[in-house]
C-alpha cells in the first residue's frame, strides 16, 4: 500500500521553511533536548540565534508552532523509509529496512526521543497536527502487518516504547552509537523473528 497518491501537504515537513525558520527550529531542537519544551522558553531560543524574542515571534507566532516544526524536521527524516517500505513487496525486509532507519534516527538523536514521547506539550500537540497522525498510522501499520487485533497493537507498542526507552535509559548512556545501534537492531529483529 503505497501513499505516493498522498498529498505532500499532508506529509511532515511538506511546509516551507525560510532559513530564519530553520535557524529557530535547529536552535529549539537543542534547548528541547536539553530542557524540554515546558523548560525551554522563547527568549531563550531567540538567545541561542542572537535574535530578539521578537524576531522569533515574526517567523513563528506561537511556540507551539515551533513545537511542531521541530517535531517535523525530525520525524520527516523517516518519511522515505516508510514510503520505501510500504512500497516493497517483500514484508519482512520492508520492515527491516523501516526498523533499521528508525533505531538509526533514535540513537542520533537519543537526548530528543524522550522529548518526543513523553513531554505532554508534545503529545497534545502531535495528537492534533494531522500530518503527524498520519505518520504515525503509517509506520504502527506496518510495525502490526496491518493486525488490528490486541496482540498486533500490543508488539507494535512494545517495540516503539523498547526502542524510545533503550535509547535513553542510564544503562546504555556510556555505549557508543555503533554499539547501541547494532545491540537495538539485533533485539529487534530476534523479537520480531527478522532475518538478521
């Protein structure tokens, strides 16, 4: 099931983005990373650009804009493994290749992911942005093999909270990212019974 017939407005990150934007965004991804989003303010975004809070406002109008738009640039960056993966044929190296991506994504950005699943602004605000509940139906669909069932639900939970947890528990703070990104991917596969 392809989602090339989809429209791009309906896609993370389809929106335009001037730079100033961009700037904003790369500085707010790093103040949420490091303060989360209720812990991180607008001056202190503008602060980190050398901008007034002001010229912040001009580019975004609320902070939940900004919210989103990092969240976008984040997650965008799956888009074409999702779209490659719905589009093979081959389901279990579909899902491997999915995987593969996702777990890269999460471990590059290990101090964003907790950010990502659990700070309440976050959640609220994803749960309303249509392109993110798109997304995300997109990916648990192939994560469940199109199961709707308790079980399918409850492996595709299971795996995305195993890998967002993984990635920032204390136990795994010392490993590198080639170590982390192979032990995720090699438990991963075992329980999904993948092909390693």
């Amino acid at each position: 099931m392809s989602s090339a017939g989809s429209s791009a407005a309906g896609r993370l990150g389809s929106a335009p983005r001037s730079a100033a934007q961009a700037r904003i965004v790369t500085a707010a991804l790093v103040l949420f990373a490091e303060h989360g989003v209720g812990g991180t303010s607008l001056q202190m975004i503008a602060d980190a650009i050398g901008v007034t809070k002001a010229a912040v406002y001009h580019q975004f109008k609320t902070k939940e804009e900004i919210v989103v738009a990092a969240v976008e640039v984040e997650l965008a960056r799956l888009e074409p493994a999702l779209d490659a993966a719905e589009a093979d044929e081959d389901g279990p190296r579909a899902l491997d290749l999915l995987l593969t991506q996702v777990i890269q994504l999460a471990v590059e950005r290990r101090r964003m992911v907790s950010t990502l699943e659990y700070d309440p602004v976050v959640v609220r605000l994803l749960a309303e942005h249509e392109p993110f509940t798109t997304f995300m139906q997109r990916l648990f669909r192939l994560l469940v093999g199109y199961g709707t069932g308790a079980e399918a639900r409850v492996r595709a939970a299971m795996i995305s909270t195993a890998i967002g947890g993984a990635v920032t528990h204390p136990l795994v703070a010392d490993l590198d990212d080639d170590t982390l990104r192979a032990q995720l991917l090699h438990l991963t596969r075992q329980f999904l019974d993948l092909p390693e």
